[in-house]
C-alpha cells in the first residue's frame, strides 16, 4: 500500500493513520502539561522501548510491579497516538511520563509554556535506518520500504513516518530551554548502562542508592529485557507486527548497520550527515 493510504500529513511529516486519528491529534495539541510531567523524546527506533522501561524503575526506586503488568505503550504513552485519548491521563498522579516521537517545532503551545522536563535520546542514524528498515519489512501499518537502497534515499530524504532524523535531532539540540533537557545517546547507554542510569535519576531528582541502581541496569539489559512481554512487542497481533519477519526488539547493539550497508552507501550516507550536520556543536558518541 501507498503513503497516501496508510499515512496521514501532520505538521509536514508521515505518521500511521492506524494510530493518529484527528481526534489523537486534537487531545495532544489541547494536552494540559504540568511541570512535573517528564516527556522522552525519541526519533524512531532510537532507544524508544528502552526508556519505557528505565524511567518507570527508576521513579519506583526498583519495584518492577509497573513493568511486569502494564504494556509498555500504556505505562509511558505516546502523547500524539490514539490510546491516550482513553487513559484519562489527567487522572494520573504525578509525576507522569510520557513519550512522543515528534520534532521539537511540532510540540504543543501547553509544552512550550509549561516547559516540562524532557528526556531526549539520540542514536546513530545508520543504526537507526538500518533498524527502521527491518521495521518496515514487519509492521503491517507501514508502507513496505522496497530495496534497502531506495528506503535509504526515503530515509535521508525525511520521508519515513516522524520525518527527517537530521531535522529531529537539530531541532531539539537547538531548543532554548535546554536547561529542562537532558541529552543522552543510545549508544552510551550501551557503553555504560549503570552511569546512564544514575544520570537519568539525578536529573529525575530521583534518589537511588547503589544496589537499586544494580538491579535497575540488570533488569535494562537489552537481552533482560527483551524477555518481558509487557515490552517485547509479544502482544500485538501479527497482522499488525509480523515478528517472524523481524523481531520488534531485534538486536539492541551500537554498528549493526556495518554488517547491512554497502561500502557505496555507507560513503554516501557520511557525506549526506556531514552536509547536514555540520553546523551541530555536540560530541556525539558515534563520531
């Protein structure tokens, strides 16, 4: 199927009509913020699952009750999607989380004037495309990506869902409210999950003593985990999430996209970052 019947237009970028209905986006643009709500923010495939998992141990101090009962897109919800019109998210006590995977110019007027804390996670954009593709091959709500060279050109071009990742992540590390932003990277998380994890709990003013931290990143290891139902993907139908065709959490590792892309393509997306990026003043872990 085609972009124009499995996607709708919002904001100038592609996302699923399957979970953005007019009425999702009408509750997210009319959404009432408080200042104690922490919002993670994700381009797609760049840690999303993984932070639905960290904060809510971390703002339970270890307990995994949450985590072992509540699927994950219901225990940190995306803002802008369908099933957050029937949570009654308002009722929450605080604080809350959520996460969306939209650009920062995209953001509601309740954000910019309440300015909650934002957690904004960034990876690789090779590994990205090289996990989007897979993801495109097996959910059923996406138009199907054809070659790995011509989702390449999609991808660079910013027409997958959410847009371009070079705009996603220029546009949040050019936020004047940074002082509300905690930058982290996938990829140090993989490096050092536990130091990760005790930064994410000092900017969530969030005390956590060593062995809680101890048993939080032994729970958030990739291949832990992967083995919670509540977080695998397990859940939804395979007419929607095929995952004989790839699993949704496929292999949680930093340079997959070195044993995907062709010498000739991976030349060419580095010459299409740095054009890009060339202007961004920020010591990215995969540099």
């Amino acid at each position: 199927m085609t972009e124009e019947e499995l996607y709708t237009t919002y904001k100038g970028v592609y996302l699923p009509k399957v979970v953005h209905s007019t009425e999702s986006l009408k509750y997210y643009e009319e959404f009432s913020f408080r200042p104690d709500d922490i919002l993670i923010v994700t381009y797609p495939k760049s840690g999303t699952t993984w932070m639905q998992e960290i904060v809510p141990l971390i703002l339970s101090q270890g307990d995994p009750e949450l985590v072992d009962t509540v699927p994950n897109w219901d225990r940190v919800p995306w803002l802008e999607e369908t099933r957050a019109c029937d949570l009654n998210l308002d009722q929450r006590p605080s604080p809350r989380v959520f996460i969306t995977h939209f650009k920062y110019d995209m953001m509601s007027t309740g954000f910019f004037k309440v300015k909650p804390r934002v957690i904004y996670v960034m990876r690789n954009p090779r590994d990205v495309f090289t996990s989007y593709f897979h993801f495109s091959r097996m959910a059923s709500y996406l138009v199907t990506p054809g070659t790995q060279a011509e989702f390449l050109h999609k991808f660079l071009d910013g027409k997958a869902i959410f847009g371009s990742w070079f705009d996603h992540v220029k546009g949040w590390m050019s936020s004047a409210e940074q002082q509300h932003i905690m930058y982290i990277s996938y990829e140090e998380m993989i490096l050092d999950l536990e130091a990760s994890v005790t930064r994410m709990a000092q900017f969530l003013d969030t005390p956590l003593d060593s062995e809680m931290i101890r048993k939080i990143t032994d729970r958030c290891v990739f291949k832990n985990m992967k083995k919670n139902k509540m977080s695998n993907y397990s859940l939804v139908p395979s007419t929607m999430m095929d995952q004989n065709v790839s699993e949704f959490l496929r292999k949680g590792i930093a340079g997959d996209w070195k044993n995907h892309l062709t010498v000739a393509e991976a030349e060419h997306f580095d010459e299409f970052y740095q054009k890009k990026m060339q202007d961004v003043k920020y010591n990215f872990f995969w540099d």
